[in-house]
C-alpha cells in the first residue's frame, strides 16, 4: 500500500481507538439532525395537511405512507449492507475494496429501489383496499399521492445508500446532511406547494418527489467530490460484489420489511375501528419517529463503528459499541416517553383532534409509545447482528416480533379491550421479543471476544 493510500486509510478508519461512548454519541448526534429534520418535515406536512379541514386527507396520508414503508424498508436494508461492507473494508486496511464495493452498491441499490417502485405502483390499489381497507374519499386521495410519490423512490433509496458510505467512512456531518438539506428543502417548499400553487394534500406529494432528488444530489456530491469514494465499475466488478453486499442486505432487507408488515397490520386492525382512528394513527406514525429520531439515527451510526473494529479485529470494542448503544437508547427512550405522555394534550389541539381521534392520540401518546423502550432493544440487536455476520438473526427476531409479538397480541388485546386492548398487546408482545434479541446480542459480542482471547 501506498504511503498515500495509508494516510487515507489513517483519516478514515477513525473509529479503532478513543471512547466507544463518545463515537456511538457523536456518530448519533449528527445523524439525529439530518433525521429530525426530515422526521421535523414529514410532521409539519401532515399539519398542513390537517389544516386544509378534511380529516379524510389525513387518513389518506395515513395509508399511503404505510404503503411508502415498504420501499424505505428496502432502502434501509441496502444502505445498512452497503455501510458495513465499505467499512470492514476500510477497517482492514482496504480503501480500493470499499470503493470498489461503494460504486457496485449504488448500481445494485438503483435496479432494486427502480424494481420496487414497479411493483408498488402496479399493487397499490388492490394494497390500499384489501390489505389495509381504505374506502371512499380517503382511498382515492391515497391512491393518487403514491402515484406521484413512488417513483421518487428510486432518488430516494441512492441517496440513502450514498449517506451509508459517508457514515462508513467516518464522516457523519456529510451524511447529515443528505437528509437535512432534504428537509430544508421540503419545509421552503411545503406551504408555496399545498397553498400558494394551490395543489392541496398532492402539493406534499410534489414536495416529497424533489426533496428525494435533493437527497441524492447532495449524497453524489459527498461521496464523488469530497471523499471521491466512488470509481467507475463494470458488469464483472458488479457481480462479484453482488454476493458480498446481499449477503448482509438480503437479510437487512427480509429483516426490515417486518417493520412496515407489522405497520400495515396495525393500521388494518385500527381501519376497524374507523377512519378517526386511522387519522389519528397518521399522526402518530408521525410524531413517534420525530421524538425517537436518535434511535434510529443510533441504530444506523453504530454499524461502522462495530464494522471497523470487527475488521480490525478488536473484539472487546465491538461488544463495548453494542453496551455503549443499549444504555444511550434506553435511556432516551425512557425519557422521551415521560415527554410524550405529559405533552400529550398540546399535540392533540395542535392537530385539532377531536372524539374518537382524540382519544386514540391520548392513549397512544401516554401508554402506546412505551413500545420504543423494546423496540430500541431489537434495533440494537440488529445493529450487532447485521455488523457481526449473523444477518439471519436479525431477520428472525424482526419477523417473529412482527408476527408472533404483534399479530395475536394486538387481534387478542382489541377483541378484549377495544383499542386500549390492542395498544397493550402491542406493548407486550415487543417486550418479549426485545429483551430476547439485545440478550443474544450480547452472547455473540462476548464469545467473540473470548475466542479471541483464547487463540
């Protein structure tokens, strides 16, 4: 190697020494930003939305963004493979093999978000009636916004794999803010779309549409001009990287999707309980990520810090990481439920909620969103599992949360006690499935370090 190639490597495999605390803090800090932004965003369209006086128009955002999931589930998991391959790689002292891997990742993440936005835009009609049973005004308002909305996915899934590569290489301010001008963005443009234009709730599909193209735009800037992480790749370098990459985001992928599968059924079992429920379910599935925006962020920053170090081989920093990530998250997960559950009221006169709707929101925001202190677990859990080389456990415990923790808890919980039933079901079935996965978790980090000790 170079003398060249060795300080790159030098500047960039940042994370092999210093605090495993102070890295998973910063690394979470700077991607909560960009993350709340756009969570920030997504909040204040909804508003502009529910100020327009039809309650109909927020249980359509309500389905479609359900709908919407799905694809960033894919997203997500492409951009979690992508992270920790271009990682290891710069661990091990391999900064060609992580550009090679980052130019091949794009390709893939391109022909699989473009693939994604097909079969979502032929299926969504028959998704929005029989799998989550929209009906009238709100299904066709719903229809029409995925129609301008998903082919934005495939802008969106590039430059979610573009901020992957940024974060493996350590540099967290330029994976911020892929996603914070992007929110910008929309908050400029929001109110002049659905007001000033005069397009109404589609005026926020419009905005979403160039917000997505603004991701991507400041990603390839990031990765091409100010890390030049990214070389031209032909079929062959494509496919030999294809294995490499799918064998973690395969299972990220399968692991993923349980999320929005899990949303979906949910949003069917509060479909039951009319459209007040939906709507209120819309703002929820709103607030809740903007409140619990560092979880996700941590999720997703702690990767290449485990990444690195597995590369480079130091076990007991990677078990660190993981213990280091459990504490940050649980701690503010417990935090922001005590915030939620006393701001409870404002919320719900913020969006001018009233009856039924009003209900739902008071009982999710002060007992429903305990589920995030288990739901931090599994994260955590997948966080380790994706990065240690055992994707498959992720995928496993994702999908038994999502059907064996939600399915007959939440059908149980609502035929026993309405939706107050239904929220306790929920609580309790994550709980089971979080606390097992953080525990395994840490199995694994632990063997690892002792075998490494014993040979």
């Amino acid at each position: 190697m170079t003398a060249a190639a060795t300080a790159r490597l030098d500047e960039r495999a940042i994370f092999l020494t210093g605090s495993t605390m102070r890295h998973v803090a910063v690394m979470t800090a700077t991607a909560s930003i960009g993350l709340i932004a756009v969570f920030a965003i997504d909040l204040l369209s909804l508003y502009w939305v529910s100020t327009l006086g039809d309650q109909s128009y927020k249980a359509a955002v309500g389905y479609a963004s359900q709908l919407l999931f799905l694809a960033m589930a894919i997203n997500i998991g492409l951009t979690i493979a992508l992270s920790a391959v271009c990682a290891r790689a710069l661990g091990r002292g391999d900064p060609d093999a992580a550009r090679r891997l980052a130019s091949s990742g794009l390709w893939i993440s391109a022909l699989v978000s473009a693939f994604v936005a097909l079969a979502l835009y032929l299926a969504k009609d028959s998704m929005l009636v029989n799998g989550l049973h929209a009906e009238g005004r709100a299904y066709e308002v719903a229809s029409r916004y995925l129609a301008i909305t998903i082919p934005a996915n495939v802008p969106m899934g590039l430059g979610m794999a573009l901020s992957g590569v940024l974060r493996a290489a350590g540099d967290a301010r330029r994976a911020m803010y892929v996603t914070l001008i992007g929110g910008i963005a929309t908050a400029i443009l929001d109110p002049i779309f659905i007001f000033g234009l005069g397009l109404g709730v589609y005026g926020a599909a419009w905005v979403t549409v160039l917000s997505r193209l603004t991701f991507l735009l400041v990603g390839a800037h990031g990765t091409m001009v100010a890390h030049k992480l990214l070389k031209p790749v032909n079929f062959r370098e494509i496919l030999a990287s294809a294995p490499v990459i799918m064998a973690i985001g395969g299972p990220a992928i399968l692991a993923n999707l349980a999320t929005p599968v899990a949303a979906l059924f949910v949003t069917r079992v509060w479909s039951d309980f009319g459209e007040p429920a939906v709507a209120g379910g819309a703002i929820i599935d709103r607030v809740t990520p903007l409140a619990y925006a560092a979880i996700f962020a941590l999720t997703g920053a702690v990767g290449p810090i485990v990444g690195q170090n597995l590369g480079a081989k130091l076990f007991d920093r990677v078990r660190r990481t993981i213990v280091d990530s459990l504490i940050l998250s649980v701690g503010y997960s417990l935090f922001v439920w005590a915030l939620l559950a006393a701001l409870a009221p404002s919320i719900v006169a913020a969006f001018g909620a009233s009856g039924a709707s009003a209900d739902f929101l008071m009982l999710s925001l002060r007992y429903g969103t305990a589920i995030w202190i288990f739901l931090t677990c599994i994260f955590v859990g997948n966080a380790a599992y994706n990065n240690l080389g055992y994707p498959l456990l992720a995928t496993a415990f994702n999908w038994s949360r999502a059907t064996l923790g939600t399915m007959p808890f939440a059908t149980l919980g609502a035929a026993w006690g309405g939706i107050p039933g239904a929220i306790a079901g929920l609580v309790t079935g994550t709980a089971i499935f979080g606390v097992a996965s953080v525990f395994v978790a840490l199995r694994i980090a632990g063997n690892l370090a002792k075998t490494a000790k014993s040979s």
